[in-house]
C-alpha cells in the first residue's frame, strides 16, 4: 500500500468516526475528528503529488501548499 493510500485511509477513518460522533450528538469530539480528516486528506495530497510530508497541523497551511 502506498503512503497516498495510507494517509487516504486513516482521513477515511476520521470522516467516519466524525459522522458517527456527529450522530450521538457530540460536536465537539465530531469536529476534531472532520479537521483531523481533513488534515490527512490533505497530507494524501501533498504525498501523491510528490511533496513530501509536511510538518504542519494547518489545514490552512496544508492546502496553500497542496494549490
């Protein structure tokens, strides 16, 4: 498995864990795991494109460099 597939997984993972917690009514535990997701995803990107991984918890960050 590529490290793509890796990280596309575990924001897979964190989505739905999000939606699960989202379900029970726990937004709060709901929106650490949709920008965790979202962080990995991003990350994916950023692999599969040949970046590397980036050090940063930023999803601002992270998708300025993704562009």
């Amino acid at each position: 498995m590529s490290d793509f597939d890796l990280w596309l997984e575990k924001a897979e993972d964190d989505l739905d864990a999000a939606r699960y917690m989202k379900e029970g009514k726990r937004f709060s535990q709901a929106a650490f795991l949709y920008q965790q997701a979202a962080e990995k995803a991003l990350k994916a990107i950023l692999v599969k494109e040949g970046e590397g991984l980036f050090q940063s918890h930023d999803c601002f960050v992270l998708a300025k460099k993704a562009d």
